[in-house]
C-alpha cells in the first residue's frame, strides 16, 4: 500500500453539525447544519477513487459518486452539483432523506475497516452550494422530439423521469392532485428534515428544464388516463405514490383527536398548521401524543408533536427497536429529542370522552414470537398484560396502501391484490401499452429514491417506446 | 387560479358565486363537490357543484359565512381570482329514474340539493322538493327549484313562509297523505337528516344524505373525513359524500365537526383584529 493512501485514511470521517436537541426540539428549522466548505473538502479527500467503485452499484439512480466526489476535494463544487445532475435531478433531497446507509455507503470499501465516506452529506454539500451560490447550471436539452408524456404525481418518481425526458427533447407534463409539487416530499417529510425551500428549488429547476406542472388535476377524476391519450400524449406514467392511510379497526378509532400520519403530517407540512393561525388550517397540539408505528414516517409524526407543544410523545411499536423499519439516523434524532419508546406494545382501544374526544389508549404487552413472512419475529400479545395511557393524541402511523383512484378509472390497467398496479421491474411498463407506472403504487410503500430509480428505468423504457413508436408511424 | 365571475348574496350570509374551471364544469356530475382555498396560506375547503356551464367554462358554488375561510371568501370580489379549485371530487349522485323522489333541503343545503332534483328530475323522476329555513328572508333558490319542479314544498319554522314547521313535519305529512315515495334525498345541517332519517326508516324508505365532515386533500389520502356508516369505516371524500342515511352514524359526524372549534374561533378572533388594525 503506498503511504498517499494511508493518509488518506487518516482523515476520520466528518461529523456534521447539528442544532442542539433541546433547542431544536421546540423549533420546525432543520435539525442538521450541513458541511463547512472545509469539511467537504476534508471528508471528500477520504475517498481513495475506487477503480472499480462499488458504490455506484449502490444508487438507485447511478450517481456518479467518486465523480462528484473528486469535484469536491479539488474545491470545485459547481462542478461536483453539475455531475450529480447528470443522473440525480433531485440531489438536495436525497443527500438528505436516501438511506445512505443501505445503499451507497453500505458497500463503500473504507466502510469495511472503518467508516464509509459520507456521501450523503457530501452530496448534500454540493446541491447546496449551488443553490445557495444562486449560480444554478441548466444543462442543454435536446432537440425537441415532437412526442408528449404526462406523468401523473409530481413525486419523487415523477419528477425524476420528467427531468430525465425533458432533458431527452421530450415535451413533459407532470399532473398533481395538491396544489403543490413534490408529494412526499412536500405533504409527508417535516420542513425539520427537508426544509420546503429546497423542495421548491428543485422543482423550479425542473420548470427551467420545460418540464410543465399542473397542479389542482386529480387525474382519474377531472380526465382520465385515457383521455389523457385522447389528448394527445403518447405515454404516461404513473407515480401516484401509496396515498390511503391505512387504520387498525380498533374500537374508538374515529375519535376526535385521531388521526393518521397522512393527515397529521399533511396538515402540518403541506399547510402548514404548525404555523396556525397565520396559515389557515388547524391541528391537534396535543399535550399526550401517542404515535403507533416504528417508521420514519412515525418518526417524522412524534417529532412534530414535539414541535407542536406535547409534554410527552410516545412512540408505539410493537416489536423492538431492532426490527424498525426506521432509519437509524432518525430514531436516535427522536431519541435525542425526547420522544418517549414504548416497545412491544400494542393498541387494542381508544377511550373517548362525551365529546368524542380520545382520552385514554388501552395497550397490550408483547413479546417476540417466531419470524414471520418479512422475517421479522412476530409480535404476540402477553396476556392479562393489558394497561392503559393517557393520550389526547393518537397519529396512527402504520403504513399505507394504494389510492385507488387513478387506476380503477383506468380499465385494462392490471393491479395486484392490494390494488397495486402491476408493472415490469425494469421498464415500468404495465398491461396497457403506453401506460408505464413505478413508485410506491408499484411497490407498496417504500424510499424515495427507490422510486427515483424506478422513474429513471422508466424514463430510459419510454424513450425508446416513443421513438420505436416514431418509427412505426413513418 | 379561478376567476370569480359573478358574485352575490343570496340571504344575510349566504353567498352564491360563479368561478371559472373549465375542466371541473366540463366533467362534473351531480352529488359532486371542489376543494378550494381562497389563498397561499388559506384551509383546503369542500364546497358542493351546485351548477355549471360548460360553454363559459364555469361552476357554481353557494356557501354559508360561517368561519375566516369562508368569510375571506365572500370578501373576494368578482375579477379575483381563488388560489385553487379542484375537482370534481367524490362520488356523483346515483341517478336513474327512482320513481317519484323527494329531495329534501334545509339552509344553505338547499344549494347542495338543486344540483340533485335538477338531475333526478332530468332523469325522468317524479321529484317533490321539500325546501326549509329558519326564517322567510334566509330562504333561497326557491325560484330555480319552482322552475324545474311543478310540486315545490316550502316550509319555514316560524311560520313566516309556506308550512309553517320543520322539514321533517312536512315529510312526515307527505308519507300520510298516502303518497307513494320510493326515494329521499335528505341535504342540510346533520340534525336535520338525523331526523329526516327517523321519519322515513319505519317506512323502509331508501334515503340518501349528503355528509360535509372535514376534509384535508379530499382525494383519500389523508382520512380526515372518516365516517361510520353500517359500523364500517368510509371515506366521505372518496366513498360518499352520499351515504344510506339509516346506516349513517350521525352523532359521530357531529362530535368530529367540532373537533377545531376552538382554533376557528381564535383564526375569527385573529382575522377581525387585523382587520380592525387596518
């Protein structure tokens, strides 16, 4: 080994400020500060420039990482953003919601005798830069091709393949049910962990590449998919996420004061409750706020009861924090925080008073059984072990399921059991020719950069459908 | 953003209001509502389609001031724009021919209900509106209504119009005069088609009501507008708004109602004193 990469190794992994978590607990700012342009350049000088880089292989959407990396070490950060644009249109997000973890730096070589290169930060880093440098590239689009595709859901998925078709000549439209772009990332993910400013950046930058976005269109409802067609599009596709919250059925369920995470979170992020009554819409600031659920979304949930003024949030899980789906990163934040865990626990009721207002959740204990289909061990109820909490807040934050919408006016449209629509996994393509679809309404709930990937195979799937397509017309 | 086009009161606090959307107007069918804010900041609000014109591209709504979105609503002008209309959302009016079909509206519901016996009487339907109010001057619609039923019933509770008694009285009434109803539509403040429910279920007389729960995003994403219905639980912005009233779990509906009273109060509080301030 030669001594210029031992050095390199020397260099330990840089930690990124974050604001304090008793002050933070109490404010909607973003709780990491990001890299010094110092520490970028240090944590960047830890990449040793793999030959064959196996992180790259790690990217849903194949980001050129030790590129942009190397960008970053020779201080050249324009640049760095410039070369994840290539492959990422959405790069300040995913430096800051990807589970780095279990892609890219899971397999990063220095993470095989220490720390893995932060990557994540790193990519953060230069996303930022150029925003905040206001110097923002808008790369050449190619000629137009003449051909229209509307995507339906102005997500993560949809907006990552209108960016790469727009760039592709293709004349885009993206369709939005809210009256804001960015799905999840606007409705679901708190302004503490993805400020809405940087969402709105990306999305512009999008606008700047041609791509349209109409908001206020409930496709399946105000036009159909096929009418879509009728219109003239020549493909669409479909990313409308895994919008419908999913309840228990237990007893006192519609009690005033419970709400799914969908709600909680929509009337907070999307409009903006937290900042009531300058904006419009309401929330529960409940004092006792009970959180059923052991993912980020839940997570995300008592954080913002935090936010909002509990006294004590509770996060209620059923398993251990071993089986959370959550990412680690943003349990110890709650942890940090003050949020309260109450695992192997189970709600079987809520309580109400006369006004219907949830007052009390009855729980049982449980404890680890054997695994179950998802290979996690199976919860199973302790008996007599029943207790009961105060609450008078209850965000169930348990998943979510398909919206139905979209494809029950879509017929041909072929869905599985759940009402999941069926698609290829490496094109998108669905039963209807021309229909192509991806996201968490293919996968069921999931990351968004999984569904950043799914949009980028379909983008490369529908490009050469409307060309072949071109082709057979002549 | 939607052009207002035409506005005005139609009583003391109920505003009518014609609003450009051309894609709502070209494909909306009774029974279906808008979600509309009136600002950036403002609360996403469901108000019923009460009528369209497909040739100018607008949609009708009618509302009752009761809260700050609405009052900043009937303070906008004709020439402004809202910030968003979207729609048609939920479920339209299961409509054919029932038979004869009395469509029951009180208040500001009467609004909700014109969309309604508009379509069952184009349906071919019998329709008997049975239309009610507090008093004669909050009373509206009633011309619109007489022009497309022949067997208009209005009823004020203090006697100052019509029947003088409830809505409820005046159905009671119709079914001992012996008429044969194979369907009612029940539209109003949830007391009223909780009663009107009572009186036609001895009956076995199918009845529809049209449920106003609070509502977020409107498309099924968030689940706000939950309501009972048969013991299982119902979306009204995607499964309704219009439900069998006898399975409807009315008291459920009332108590969720209210669950922001408190914070309306102070956003009323709040937007009066800096109105005063200005």
């Amino acid at each position: 080994m030669t001594d210029k990469k031992k050095k390199k190794e020397k260099i330990p992994r840089q930690s990124m400020p974050e604001q304090d978590p008793k002050v933070r607990a109490k404010n909607f700012d973003e709780v990491p500060l990001g890299y010094t342009e110092e520490q970028a350049v240090l944590e960047a000088k830890r990449c040793i420039q793999c030959k064959k880089p196996t992180c790259i292989a790690g990217c849903p959407v194949d980001v050129d990482i030790p590129g942009f990396i190397k960008l970053i070490a020779e201080e050249d950060f324009i640049g760095a953003a410039y070369k994840l644009k290539e492959t990422n249109a959405l790069p300040a997000v995913c430096g800051r919601v990807c589970p780095q973890e279990d892609q890219c730096e899971k397999v990063c070589i220095l993470g095989k005798k220490g720390d893995p290169v932060a990557i994540g930060r790193l990519e953060r880093f230069a996303a930022d830069y150029e925003r905040e440098s206001g110097n923002i590239v808008i790369p050449e689009v190619a000629p137009p091709t003449g051909k229209k595709v509307a995507m339906v859901g102005a997500g993560p998925a949809g907006l990552t393949i209108a960016g790469d078709l727009v760039k592709l000549g293709h004349d885009v439209t993206v369709f939005e049910a809210l009256h804001k772009a960015g799905g999840v990332l606007i409705y679901g993910i708190p302004e503490f962990r993805l400020p809405k400013s940087i969402v709105d950046a990306e999305v512009d930058y999008l606008k700047k590449l041609g791509v349209k976005i109409v908001v206020n269109a409930a496709i399946g409802r105000v036009k159909t998919v096929d009418e879509l067609f009728e219109e003239g599009f020549d493909a669409v596709f479909l990313g409308v996420g895994a919008g419908a919250p999913v309840f228990m059925n237990i007893p006192g369920e519609n009690f005033s004061g419970v709400y799914s995470a969908n709600e909680y979170l929509t009337r907070s992020n999307l409009m903006k409750a937290y900042r009531f009554p300058e904006y419009d819409t309401p929330i529960v600031r409940g004092k006792n706020v009970a959180v059923i659920g052991g993912g980020n979304v839940a997570m995300d949930s008592a954080r913002t009861a935090l936010r909002l003024g509990a006294e004590n949030s509770y996060i209620i899980y059923r398993r251990t924090e071993v089986e959370m789906p959550a990412r680690i990163e943003e349990v110890h934040h709650a942890q940090e925080e003050g949020v309260q865990f109450k695992l192997l626990t189970n709600p079987i009721e809520y309580m109400g008073d006369e006004n219907d207002w949830v007052t009390e959740m009855k729980c049982l204990r449980m404890e680890l059984g054997e695994p179950d289909e998802s290979g996690r061990r199976r919860p199973v109820p302790i008996k007599d072990s029943e207790f009961v909490m105060d609450v008078d807040t209850v965000v169930v934050a348990i998943g979510a399921m398909a919206n139905p919408l979209v494809a029950s006016t879509t017929p041909g449209l072929e869905m599985n059991r759940w009402g999941y629509i069926v698609a290829k996994d490496e094109t998108g393509e669905t039963s209807r020719k021309g229909i192509y679809a991806g996201g968490d309404i293919v996968t069921g709930s999931a990351t968004v950069i999984l569904a950043m990937g799914a949009g980028r195979k379909a983008a490369w799937a529908i490009d050469e459908y409307l060309r072949f397509k071109e082709q057979g017309t002549r | 953003m939607n052009k207002i086009t035409e506005k005005g009161y139609l009583s003391e606090n109920v505003v009518r209001m014609v609003v450009e959307a051309p894609d709502v107007a070209r494909k909306r069918k009774a029974g279906q509502f808008v979600v509309l804010m009136t600002g950036e900041k403002g609360e996403r609000i469901p108000l019923t389609i009460v009528d369209s014109d497909e040739e100018k591209g607008t949609i009708t709504i009618i509302f009752q001031v009761v809260g700050k979105t609405t009052t900043l609503l009937a303070d906008m002008s004709e020439g402004e724009s809202l910030f968003t209309v979207l729609g048609p959302l939920g479920q339209p009016t299961e409509m054919k021919n029932f038979g004869t079909a009395v469509c029951v509206g009180g208040g500001v519901g009467i609004g909700v209900a014109y969309p309604v016996i508009k379509a069952l009487a184009e349906a071919g339907n019998k329709v008997i509106p049975i239309i009610g109010a507090r008093t004669k001057d909050i009373l509206i619609l009633e011309n619109e209504i007489r022009s497309i039923s022949n067997e208009l019933i209005v009823a004020t509770d203090d006697g100052s119009y019509g029947v003088h008694g409830f809505v409820t009285n005046v159905l009671q009434n119709l079914i001992d005069s012996g008429e044969q109803i194979d369907i009612v539509f029940a539209i109003g403040p949830v007391p009223m088609m909780k009663f009107l429910c009572e009186v036609t279920k001895p009956y076995g007389i199918k009845t529809i009501v049209s449920l106003n729960p609070i509502m977020v995003d409107a498309t099924g994403m968030c689940g706000a507008c939950r309501v009972s219905v048969g013991g299982e639980t119902k979306f009204a912005c995607v499964d309704g708004p219009e439900f069998d009233g006898h399975k409807v779990d009315f008291g459920l509906l009332m108590s969720r109602l209210k669950t922001y009273n408190d914070q309306e109060k102070t956003a009323m509080e709040d937007y009066r004193c800096k109105c005063n301030d200005g």
